[in-house]
C-alpha cells in the first residue's frame, strides 16, 4: 500500500476542513495509506527576533511592504470574525475524527528515515502557496526529495505577486517539475516565474459529486422550513445584508447563518444563527433554497449542488484576492453571480443554474481524480 504525506489548510474554516477531507477520503478510497501532516514549531523568543529582523529588513528595501504591513495593522480587527465557541469545538471534533492530522517536528522533517516512509508528498489545495501567511518550506515541500513532490490544485490566493516576493516565488515554484493550480491566475504566475510545466484542476471539494457528498451527509438532520443559507467569512457588505432582506420578504423564507455571526445580521428580520461542523455545512447548502456567501467555497459547493446562489465582494481585511472568485465564475459562465449591484438580485432571483454546467463539473471531476491517480503512480508528465 502506498503512503502519501498531505500538507494542507484543514482547520481554518469549513472549506479548508472540506477540500482535506476530500483529498483524504478519495486517496483512501483508492488504497493509498494518507497522513495529513501538520508542522508543530515551539514559537521560541529567538525566532521571534529573527521574524522581526526580517520584517524590518523587508521594509527597509521594499517600501510597498511597509505599507501592506501598516494597513494589516491599522485594519487588524475590524472585520474578522471567529467562529462560535460552539461552531469551533464541532470542527475540532470533525478535524480530529474525520482527518485525524499528525504532527511533525522540525527534526522529523529533516529526518531522512522518516521522509522514506512516505511515497510522496502532496501540497495543496487551498492557499497553500499564498506565501504572505504560510511557511513556505512546509508548504512548498522543501523537506522531501523533489522527485516525491506533488503540486495538487494549489493556489497563491492572489493574481499578481507582490514585487519584494518575486525572488523568492522563483525559487519554491523551481521545486516542482510539475504544478496543478486551482485558478487561471495561479497558471499566469507559475509561467512568469518558473518553466516548470503547469495545468490548471479543480478544487478536490469536486472530486465528489453532489450525491456523492448526500453520502457524507445523510446522518444530519434536516431542517423542516424552507430557508436562504447566509455565510460570510467577513463582514457583509450593505448590499449583501439589503439582498438578504429583500430575498427573505420576496420569497417568504427564514435565513439561516452558520459559522460567523456578526452583529449585522441583527437588522434582518426571520434570521437564525446556527452552529455546525463542515458536514452540517454540506448538509444545510444541499437543503438551502438560496446561498448568499462571500466566500469561495460557499460558491464551489453552491454550483455543486445546482442551487441558486449570490456571490458578494469580500471586505477582505488584508490584501483582497478576487481573483479567486472571477475564475470560478468566468469557467462555468456564472460571472452575474457575482453582486456588485442590488438590482442584479432582484433581476435574476428566478433564474437556475444552467444545466450544462453539471457537464462541465463532471469533465473536472474526472481530471482532478485523474491527475491525483497519475501523480502518486509517478505518471504526472501524462496530465500534461
């Protein structure tokens, strides 16, 4: 039985539990042996000071860092939310049943004998390689042997990179011979930067159909009233709250938030907050009449299920990446879903999700599942 060490998001929120789980479940169901693999580093004071030094560094010679680094800090709280108390201990449980992460030491990593365990190592999906908040030698596998890396659907979370980032993006992109990128941006970037041979596969939310996740999901209860979904990972905008209202009085439906419960949402009439892990999420997309979301994965799993969605601009609170957002959109022609204008919504409530695009959702399923099997039988130049 193979083995493969996965090193991915999978505590951060429900889609970065969800993409996990996927990739583990499907490698699973293949028989391949997967650890999720999860770098536990003592915060020492020492590099404490050596983080700092590099920060000042950085600002020193890239002025254009010292002035992202001023806006993270002037903008730090604002409009983030954690989760419920409740909503967070449901994901540990699920984390801890359903993806079960091993930690790994510094020593263990550089341990030759450990690396031998492993078959291969695979980074991503997610923003694995948004290399302004990840360490970037465990998620670029600098660790392992460049023959046992695989790049799955990664993404750099942003369309262009910053100027005092090129260096350095040139030189973990060189690790990997071949790349598979979650967006057409992250394509761009890898062939500015690198030659190595790069494709473009869906997120591994979508290795699973719709039915296929009602499997995941058929323990979890559903709810008896017709309902609109609300999940926002940061604070909705004015004309995401005016559409919630508008489509609850239009249509006669209760709203439902999971996961975030900002103060907000208290000006809308017929609204319930309601705790969950990921599944239950899955679980309360499937039943939902509408889903209003600014987040990405919200929208992959609302076009998943064929449910009629909006999609609004996220008040993100560092640097804004809505390149994310367009490209899945642009790709399943779905662009009007994305609401800058409140008379979009009111226009459009009708309308259903084209069916084709279920066609085209089962051409990525296939390559994804595809590319995956390649990668860890050492076939991957095939993919390209």
């Amino acid at each position: 039985m193979k083995k493969i060490g996965l090193v991915t998001f999978f505590d951060s929120n429900y889609g970065s539990s969800l993409q996990c789980f996927a990739t583990k479940t499907f490698l699973e169901s293949i028989d391949v042996k997967c650890d999720v693999l999860y770098k536990f580093a003592p915060d020492s004071k020492w590099n404490q000071v050596k983080q700092k030094i590099k920060n000042y560094t950085q600002m020193f010679l890239h002025p254009s860092f010292f002035r992202y680094k001023l806006e993270c800090r002037r903008k730090r709280g604002l409009w983030y939310k954690n989760p419920t108390d409740q909503t967070q201990m449901l994901m540990n449980s699920f984390i801890n049943e359903r993806i079960q992460p091993k930690i790994v030491s510094n020593s263990e990593l550089k341990n030759k004998n450990w690396q031998q365990q492993y078959d291969y190592f695979i980074t991503g999906s997610d923003q694995v390689w948004n290399i302004d908040i990840v360490d970037n030698d465990f998620f670029f596998l600098k660790f392992a042997s460049k023959k046992k890396r695989i790049a799955l659907a990664t993404s750099f979370g942003i369309s262009e990179v910053a100027s005092y980032n090129e260096k350095k993006i040139k030189t973990l992109i060189s690790g990997f011979d071949f790349i598979s990128v979650r967006e057409e941006t992250g394509v761009d970037i890898v062939r500015k930067y690198s030659s190595s041979r790069v494709m473009r596969i869906a997120d591994p939310s979508l290795i699973y159909s719709d039915d296929e996740w009602r499997g995941f999901i058929k323990e979890k209860e559903r709810i008896a009233t017709k309902y609109i979904l609300i999940h926002f990972l940061n604070k909705p905008n004015d004309i995401a709250l005016k559409s919630i209202s508008w489509l609850s009085e239009q249509q006669n439906l209760d709203i439902i938030a999971i996961g975030y419960n900002y103060e907000s949402f208290k000006t809308v009439k017929h609204f319930a907050f309601m705790d969950g892990d990921p599944l239950k999420y899955v679980s309360l997309i499937d039943g939902a009449e509408y889903i209003l979301t600014d987040s990405f994965h919200s929208t992959l799993f609302s076009i998943n299920f064929g449910k009629k969605f909006y999609t609004f601009h996220r008040q993100y609170l560092f640097r804004p990446q809505p390149s994310r957002i367009t490209d899945l959109l642009r790709r399943y022609n779905l662009n009007g879903r994305l609401i800058d204008n409140f008379n979009i919504v009111k226009s459009s409530f009708k309308d259903n999700i084209p069916i084709k695009v279920k066609e085209n959702l089962k051409y990525e399923r296939l390559c994804i599942r595809d590319y995956i099997q390649k990668s860890i039988n050492g076939q991957v130049s095939q993919c390209f």
